[in-house]
C-alpha cells in the first residue's frame, strides 16, 4: 500500500518533517492546519480563521482525491472558548450534512499567538 503526500509549502514541512496530509490506501490524514494566507498574514476574526483553516485541509484532502463527504473526523483546537461558537458555526456550514465525528479543545496556546483555531480531519475515501 502505497503513500502519497500532499504538500501545502509551509516552512514547518521540511523542519519538523510532516506532510499536510498523507494518505494511505483509502484513508487521508490532514495534519493541523492554521488559518495563514499565502501572505503569511492572519485575519483576526475566529470566523474567518475557521474557514481559512478549512479551505487549505480540504484542498489538501481534494488534491489527495477527497470531498468533504469523505470525512470521518474533525478536530478543533481553540486558545479561547469564547470563540467556540463561532468557529463551530463554520463547521456546521461545512459539514452540516455530513456530520463527522467531532472534538473541540480549549489548548492554552498554538504555535502562532495571532491563530485562535488550529483544525485538522481524518477521511475514509469511497470506493
């Protein structure tokens, strides 16, 4: 069974030695996806983090021959609970009618003080 990696061109690939995410036979694993634009900057909005997080793993997952409807679980990670409904109404918008398993964390802080939410999802690709 083969491996095949997508790549998203973060600096944090090659130093700490990840794929964006990686599939393996019909599973896909994408790794924690922070909410940075190609220009490295970050809206402050936890909204449009949330989606900006959600655009890049599902791209990841798309390049890797996934959708959404693939999905089997997600996980949130927020510095601030406050922003919970927020960011779970994002979710909601993306994967309302798939409803994947689901966790949300409040982490005492990510890697970038500018990011509120880190996400990442595990897929079962269809036959």
């Amino acid at each position: 069974m083969g491996r095949q990696q997508a790549r998203s061109g973060s600096p944090y690939e090659a130093s700490i030695g990840f794929s964006r995410a990686l599939r393996v036979g019909d599973l896909v694993a994408v790794s924690g996806t922070a909410p940075v634009w190609p220009d490295g900057s970050v809206d402050p909005d936890p909204a449009v983090q949330a989606r900006r997080c959600w655009e890049i793993a599902l791209a990841a997952l798309a390049e890797l021959g996934g959708t959404p409807a693939d999905v089997v679980r997600t996980r949130q990670l927020l510095v601030d609970r406050a922003d919970a409904d927020a960011v779970g109404a994002v979710h909601g918008e993306v994967f309302g009618d798939v409803r994947p398993a689901s966790t949300m964390v409040v982490v005492a802080g990510l890697l970038d003080p500018r990011w509120k939410v880190e996400i990442e999802l595990d897929a079962v690709l269809a036959d």
